[in-house]
C-alpha cells in the first residue's frame, strides 16, 4: 500500500524531516486502514460532497492543495525575508493530512459516497486532527488540520495554517463555479 500511496503522492518526498514524512505516510496507511478503503477507492472518492458529481478526487485535491501551499510558502519566504518564518515540514504534513478525516467522514452505499454516521457527528478537520494526534504528529500540524476549514474560522491561525486554509479554499471555490 505505502508503495502506491508514494506513487499517487508524490509531494511526500518533498519532506526534509525523515521521521515526519514516515508518520505523515503512516497516518495515510491506517486511516486506508481503519476506514475500510483501498487506494483505487480514493481515485474515485470525491474531495466533497458540497459539489453534486465532482470529478476532482480527494488524492487530485489533497495534491493541489498541498502543492499551492507550498508555492505560497516560497513567495512569502522570498519577499518577506526575515519578517516571516514557516516551517515548510510542517507546512507539507499539514498540507496532506488536511482531508485524511474524510476517510471517516464518508462512506460508499450503492457505489455513491455519503456522509457516514461518524461523519455527521464530527467533521473531518476534527476527526483528522483526532485521528493524526494517534501517531504522535506535533501540535502545529493538528492545529492545520484541525483549522484549516470553517472549524478554525474565529481563532487565531498559525502561518501555516492560514495558507492551508487559503489553499483549500482557492481550490475548492475554483472548482465549484
């Protein structure tokens, strides 16, 4: 499975830190795991449900996410040199762990994904950070995922979690024109 999950990820190498990279992968692996999916079914799993019959998968969407986020980082890092720190490891786990919540948030009934009763109950921000927090991921990678979405509208957002959220935005509000 990791082996696939490299091959339809490929921003996972961008990682300079070894040990998060391995527990970014391992978070992926076990949410596949637990939530009772395969890597075909995240090729076809919608990245929301917000868009009746989307085509962009959550693997399509996690990557344009991921790769946005990382393009913002390098033109603030470049401009505002000194007056702006973010860490990019943080930043790249943050980035592909934003959605891993929905591998709890959905199910498939009669080959159409719904929201699952756990998905009712809870968000995937919030059942992501929950999930990610099993395997030991720093705090400021849980405040991403946790905040990236309209969960963490209202409280104060790191830097990096203020560009995941503007980066998923971007792209979802691009797509659901």
């Amino acid at each position: 499975m990791r082996k696939k999950l490299l091959s339809l990820i490929p921003e996972f190498q961008l990682f300079k830190d070894s040990l998060l990279k391995n527990k970014t992968i391992r978070v992926w692996e076990q949410a596949l795991k637990e939530g009772c999916w395969t890597i075909e079914d995240l090729l076809e799993m919608p990245f929301t449900l917000l868009i009746p019959d989307t085509s962009v998968n959550i693997i399509q969407h996690t990557r344009a996410v991921t790769r946005c986020a990382m393009k913002i980082a390098d033109v603030l890092l470049e401009e505002y040199k000194g007056k702006v720190s973010i860490n990019k490891d943080f930043l790249l786990a943050g980035s592909l762990l934003h959605d891993v919540g929905k591998l709890f948030e959905y199910e498939r009934k009669s080959g159409r994904f719904q929201k699952s009763k756990a998905g009712k109950l809870l968000r995937h921000p919030i059942s992501g950070a929950a999930f990610a927090n099993k395997f030991e991921i720093p705090q400021e990678i849980l405040h991403i995922i946790a905040a990236h979405s309209k969960e963490g509208d209202g409280q104060r957002r790191t830097v990096e979690a203020i560009i995941v959220n503007h980066a998923d935005f971007v792209n979802f509000d691009a797509l659901k024109t």
